[in-house]
C-alpha cells in the first residue's frame, strides 16, 4: 500500500514547515510529532492539499505559496478605526497586541491593533500572514485509505 497517493479519502502523515519567504517559520512539525490529516477535513487550507495531491510515501517537496493561494493580499478595509473608550479601561493598547471581538454571528474574531493615536484606536483583521509570500516544505511519511474512524 505504500504507492498510494493522497487524493480525496486518504488520511496523511506529513511533515510541514511554513516559512515566510527568506524569513521566520510560522509553524513547523519537523522537530515534534508528525501531523495527521484527511483530505478535506479543512485542516489544511485547500490551496495547500492541492498542493500534496499525488505525492506518495517518502516523497518531500517545497513550494512557494504566493498570497492569493495563500492567506490573501492584506485587505485595507479590514483595518477598522475604535474610540479608546470602546475598549475595556485596564486592557493595554498598542502596537501588536492581539485583541478579539465578536462577530455578527457570535464568532471570536481576532485582530491586531496596528495604531493608537490620542482616542483613536486602529484595528488590523487581516489574517497575520495575508500579502505574504510563503514557502510550504512537506515530506509525506504516510498515506492510506480514510477508513470509518473509531
């Protein structure tokens, strides 16, 4: 079974790092516990399965992700503008702190204060790696059919 190749209905076994191109990695499994995953149970984003559809056992592998397959080009209309009293009296606000709101729909929605000037307070809900370009490296140790899980 060895020669199976991911594809709808298998699970994986896989090594990942991300990296911001020429910079930091963003998450990796190379130095802990492989990640184990179906093929679109949306633990991996789907431009990035598309990527290891077809890939074996044993096979490794880099790719440069640009923005749009990635987590989007930064988006200046989700930069939204709060009064400094919209904001708990003890919470510290400035640069790079992350704070959550909640959307229409009750659903936690982060995002980053990226300006604070007198009483206004600027809010960045961008995904923190959107306009990046990435590298995704992947080394798939497993694959075998998604059986019924137990």
């Amino acid at each position: 079974m060895k020669d199976l190749a991911v594809d709808k209905g298998t699970r994986v076994k896989l090594n990942f790092a991300l990296k911001i191109k020429d910079g930091e990695v963003v998450d990796t499994t190379f130095d802990k516990e492989p990640a184990t995953l179906e093929i679109g149970d949306e633990n991996l984003p789907e431009n990035f399965e598309a990527l290891i559809m077809g890939m074996k056992a044993g096979d490794h592998a880099a790719y440069e992700v640009s923005p749009e397959k990635g987590f989007g080009q930064h988006n200046p209309s989700n930069v939204q503008s709060f009064k400094r009293h919209e904001f708990s009296a003890d919470m510290v606000l400035e640069p790079g702190v992350v704070v959550s709101f909640a959307d229409a729909r009750q659903q936690e929605l982060p995002g980053v204060i990226s300006r604070v000037e007198g009483d206004e307070v600027d809010v960045d809900f961008n995904h923190p790696l959107a306009g990046r370009t990435l590298e995704f490296e992947v080394e798939i140790l497993d694959v075998e059919p998604a059986g019924p899980t137990h």
